[in-house]
C-alpha cells in the first residue's frame, strides 16, 4: 500500500471517531460509554424478515407499474374523500344504542385486531378500566380474569365506524359523539371525553 493510500486511512482512524449504529441497541450502548458520539439508525429488514414477502413486495414493485398505479390512484381518491368531508356533529349517545356491532359484552380498542394475551400493556390497562366502569368487575384482578375469558368481544374501533382516544377502548355505556359527514353521508363515533 503505498503512501498516498494511506494517509486518508490513517487520518480516518487517528480523528475523532463518529458511529452510525445499524442493528441492535447495546452495540450503541457500548460506544456510548467510551463517549463516542452514535447516531442510532432504526432500521429493519423489509417485510419484518420474511424472504417471501420481501420477494413479493419487489416484484410489486419492479413489476409493469400497474400495481403501484392502482395505488397512487387509491392514495388520491383517499385524500380527495378526507378532503372533501364536511363532519358535523348530530348527536351525543350511548355507544351501546348507536355503534353499530356494540354490546354490553363488545370492547372496542384502537389499531388491528388483538387478542387480551396480544394487548400491550396500557391497552390492558384500558380495558381493565373499562371493565370496572362498566361493573362487569370490581377490581383490577377480576377485570383481567374477565378479559381473558373469552367473554369479551374484542374488536378494532375502525370496523364499527368509531375511534377512541389512546388505546381507543370504547365500552358499551360510554357516552359518544355522533359524527355526520354531510359530503358522503356516514356516521362515526367518538367517546366524549
């Protein structure tokens, strides 16, 4: 190696040292207790990992465009719907009485569908407190029993048309906004907190 080669990689080593961490959090642990500055990178495979989907997706992707056409097109017909939307609010009812799909025994929840033993743990909390509000427990022990009996009906707040704050739980005597949008004539449902 001559010189001329070096000297970049000599100057590179000899400077102060500055971290792109890429992977797992204690490797950035590690540097930053010798105070080496560390820039974390959140970064995952695509597809979580999986070969199959990851493949899928670039094919998609790579494909004819017909398929990212479709999406573009779905992605402005969504915009131009929240664009146009004219929410009004028409009413104040009992989630029960006015949610379509809800029952005395129905906890809606924010996000996708998720079983009790899936929830995380302010989700939990939610329903747990759902539960007493509701009287079906009088405790936090009786609510998890409760909740993980199979009893409940779990079900994402986005397929009954409603939304809730936080971990969106929303029970059956809760009080609701009922939400009209005069544009395209749905309703939606949102706790009144």
């Amino acid at each position: 190696m001559s010189r001329d080669t070096c000297d970049p990689i000599l100057e590179l080593l000899s400077g102060e040292l500055r971290v792109i961490n890429v992977g797992l959090g204690s490797f950035a642990d590690t540097l930053r207790a010798t105070n080496t500055a560390v820039i974390d990178l959140d970064w995952r495979p695509p597809a979580g990992g999986d070969v199959e989907l990851a493949e899928r997706l670039d094919r998609i992707s790579s494909s004819d465009g017909s398929w990212i056409e479709a999406i573009d097109a779905a992605n402005a017909e969504a915009i131009e719907r929240v664009l146009a939307a004219e929410p009004r609010i028409v009413g104040i009812g009992i989630a029960r009485d006015v949610i379509p799909g809800m029952t005395d025994r129905t906890i809606l929840h924010a996000g996708p569908p998720v079983t009790w033993d899936r929830m995380c743990g302010p989700m939990r909390g939610a329903v747990i407190g759902g539960l007493i509000y509701e009287g079906a427990a009088t405790s936090p022990e009786e609510a998890e029993r409760l909740a993980a009996s199979g009893d409940i009906a779990f079900g994402p707040c986005h397929h009954h048309d409603a939304v809730g704050p936080m971990a969106g739980v929303v029970t059956a005597s809760m009080p609701v906004w009922i939400v009209e949008n005069a544009a395209f004539g749905n309703r939606a449902y949102c706790t009144l907190n």
